[in-house]
C-alpha cells in the first residue's frame, strides 16, 4: 500500500525558466520506482498559446498542466477571482486523490496556500508544506533600497523585540502561507530566522533543506552592511 501521494504544486510561465522549475524538474523525478508514494507535479502555467490542460506521465511522475488565466497578476493581486481559479483547478484534478492515501500538498508559490486549504477542505488525510525558495521581503532591494535598508535594520541590527510583521509582508497570501502550512521548507538559516523571529512561527515547523547555494552567516551579513551603509543613512 502507498504511504502518501505527493502532490507539488508552483506557477510557472511558459516562456522562463527558473532555478525552482529546474529544481521541481529534479524533485518531481527522485523519488523511488516502487510504487511506495504516487507523484504528481501541478503546474499552473502562464502561456497564452494554450487553454486546456494537460497530463503526462514522465520517469513515475503524473504532469499535470494547467493554463493560468490570461490577466494573471489581476488574478492573483484580487484573491476573490484566486479563490475562483482555484475551485476550478481543483475541478480538474478531484480525481488524483484517494480518500484512503495521506495527501501532501507540497506548494512551491506563496500565493497558491489558498489552493491548497481549499483542496485540504475537500479531501481528507491532508497536509500541506510550503517550500520557501527565497525570503520575499528582500526583493524590495530591487525596488527601493531605502525601505530595504531600514527593514533590514529592524530586522538584523536593532534587537527590538516589538516587530511589526506586517511591514515585511509583500502580498496577502504570504502570512498565511507561514501560518496554514503544517511545515515549511526553507534553503537558508537566515529564513528560518526570519520565520521564527519576525513571523514569530513556531520552529517546530520549520526544516532547512539547503539549496546548495551559500548562506552567509549572521555576522557576515551585519559585517558587510555596516561597510556598504552611507554615511547619510542611519539606523534606528
């Protein structure tokens, strides 16, 4: 009898590959041939080319594609029509699970954990891992290095114990991404930090599996931003 069935869930676009595409192309096909866990990969896919879905098996691993509709940041930046476009995913897929196999809903995007707590709702045996590739937050750099500067403070330099977690939440789905999964999955020390401490999850839930990439510690990261820091800027 299968111990659980394996179903990793990311939004992908059609005309890019990521590092996390080309890591879901390596995961969804590691797991061994005996039958022991059923392995199913969801992609929702940005591609304007194509409006049905697709299943293919591939080395064990049941492909399953499904288009993203074609206003894809209006869908996902209003989380009434995600909710819709998620009942529907769900329609398509209903028959991949077993009511008598556990369920593990491994998601690869923040803005999927309303997918996933609504497949959890409907199918019984579930559990739900949010893999956290990158710490969302830190993307303000590209933006508006300023703000970053003075989250980045707050966060590593200044030892308050009074975080606002709401400052360092770039979209609606991500506090309850943390909070809604049963474990998350993280590739750095300094993300489960800020799990643990800014988003004040339990560390109980949370497991670093490293992404091969390095990881300064805590002490480099102080290190260089004290060098790099105008002299026009200051921490408070």
């Amino acid at each position: 009898m299968k111990r659980a069935n394996i179903y990793i869930f990311n939004i992908g676009n059609a005309w890019a590959t990521s590092g996390v595409d080309r890591y879901l192309e390596v995961f969804s096909t590691g797991f061994p041939s005996d039958g022991e866990f059923g392995i199913y990969k969801i992609s929702l896919m940005k591609d304007n080319s194509h409006i049905l879905h697709t299943r293919e098996e591939r080395n064990g691993c049941m492909e399953i594609t499904i288009p993203f509709p074609m206003d894809s940041d209006e869908v996902i930046n209003e989380r009434y029509w995600m909710r819709k476009y998620n009942q529907y995913v769900f329609y398509l897929i209903k028959d991949i699970f077993e009511k008598d196999v556990v369920s593990v809903l491994h998601i690869h995007t923040l803005n999927l954990i309303d997918l996933a707590q609504w497949i959890k709702s409907q199918v019984p045996l579930c559990k739900i891992i949010t893999h956290l590739h990158c710490i969302p937050w830190k993307n303000i750099f590209n933006k508006n290095k300023r703000k970053f500067n003075k989250l980045y403070c707050a966060n590593y330099l200044s030892g308050k114990k009074d975080w606002n977690k709401n400052q360092f939440l770039t979209n609606n789905c991500e506090l309850d991404s943390y909070i809604a999964s049963d474990k998350i999955i993280t590739v750095t020390d300094c993300a489960r930090e800020f799990l643990s401490r800014i988003m004040e999850i339990p560390e109980h839930k949370i497991t670093i599996i490293s992404n091969g990439l390095y990881d300064k510690n805590k002490d480099s990261y102080i290190r260089q931003f004290k060098k790099n820091t105008s002299d026009t800027f200051h921490c408070v």
